[in-house]
C-alpha cells in the first residue's frame, strides 16, 4: 500500500468515524453538520462522542471551534490526523490512537463459535449496553433510535444463552467501521474480532473494515488481520 492510498483510506476512515458520531448523536436529537474539513455539533453529544471530528489533514481550529460548547463540561474534539495544537484554545491531550483497516480480501477468520444476532429492540438495546459498559448505573449513550439507522448495525455475540460481547457496524463513505466492541464474562476477545469480521463481511459484503484502537485493542486488532494507517488524537476542553 503507498502512502498515498494510507492517506486516502485515512481520510475515508475519518469520514466514516464521523458518519456513525452523527448518527448517534441523532439518535438523542442532537444535530451535527458536515463541513468540508471537519463535522461538529453545537449540542453537547453524548458521553465518550467527540463534539467535532476533523476530516481532512489541513483542517485548523478555525473550521469547527467557533461554534462548539466549550462552556458546559466535557467538549471534545477528534483530531483525526493529530496534526492539530489545541492547547492555546483551552484543550488537554485525552489520548492518541491508530486507524485500522483490514483489506476486503483478506481470508476470513476462523468460524467463531459465538452466535450472532442483530439487537433490535430497545429491551435487548437496553441488555447490550449494560453489558458493553460493564454493569448497571452506566451512561444512557445507545438509544432505540439508533436501531432505525439504515446505515447502522449493533450486534450481540451469544455463547449458547448468554451475551457474551459486541459490536456496532457502520457503513459510511464505502467502508465499514467497526467500534464499541467488546467481550463480558471471560469471553476470548480473539473469538469478538472474529465474530465481527465475519459479520461485517456478511452485512456488507465486499468492503473494507476501519476503525481506530489503541493499547491492547490494538494489538487485538493486529491479530486479527488490521493494519495501522496513522494517528489521531482526542483532546478534552478543561472546564
């Protein structure tokens, strides 16, 4: 791959982070607008979802801070391309991660044993998420809603009854981002990122995988057949 085709699928993959952020944030009423070089919402979004996403590497605080929140506590931004110094604005570095991207024609993992289902109504939405955050009394992020997206998918991973982990699809700017994936209960993490694959290439087949990771997420996603494309960065206005 030359780094013209990395720069390009970096730049698909930001658009594609930004078309599932708006469609979560739609899912709480929350508006969003795409910009020629960044999505923001004047709303506060909600917990853990950036308020502006950059998508082109030559976008500058100019073309999306004006109109953020910046007085309510917790607005962020995602510096898609961590090119950007928005210290002198207010912001603190949160963390740094890499695009993934896994090629449409890489061979398919090995055949999890999890079953996978499509959630599709706000009881088992409901069930989904405690189980992504880690237990009752977590932040109300996945909202019924967001079930109706066309473009999205959330799916549950079961090993016999029990939900033992998670994905949410998105299919935006001709790829698939994969995020919120997760594993409860002992589950092997390796048999997630497999089942997901796979149900990625199912859902829509023939196109390639993004998504961004970092830590022990990353080097799963490594594992499982990803390669790195670059770096991002998120940074946290201090209140």
């Amino acid at each position: 791959m030359t780094s013209t085709d990395t720069d390009a699928l970096r730049t698909a993959a930001a658009r594609n982070n930004a078309g599932w952020c708006a469609a979560l944030c739609r899912s709480h009423g929350v508006p969003g607008t795409f910009g020629p070089m960044a999505w923001w919402s004047a709303r506060r979004t909600p917990p853990y979802y950036p308020d502006a996403i950059t998508l082109h590497q030559d976008a500058v605080p100019a073309d999306f801070l004006t109109p953020l929140d910046t007085a309510a506590p917790g607005c962020s931004v995602k510096d898609s391309f961590a090119t950007l110094d928005l210290r002198s604005s207010g912001f603190v570095e949160l963390f740094d991660a890499q695009w993934i991207h896994r090629a449409p024609e890489l061979p398919a993992p090995q055949t999890s044993a999890l079953r996978t289902a499509r959630v599709s109504t706000a009881a088992r939405l409901l069930d989904w998420q405690v189980a992504w955050h880690g237990g009752d009394g977590g932040p109300d992020v996945f909202r019924p809603p967001l079930l109706d997206e066309p473009s999205v998918r959330v799916l549950a991973f079961h090993e016999g009854d029990e939900l033992s982990g998670g994905v949410v699809l998105n299919h935006d700017a001709g790829l698939v981002g994969l995020s919120n994936l997760f594993a409860v209960n002992g589950t092997d993490v390796a048999a997630v990122w497999s089942s997901a694959i796979s149900a990625a290439a199912r859902h829509f087949p023939g196109l390639p995988l993004v998504g961004y990771e970092h830590g022990n997420d990353l080097a799963h996603a490594r594992a499982s057949g990803f390669s790195a494309l670059g770096p991002l960065r998120v940074w946290l206005h201090e209140a």
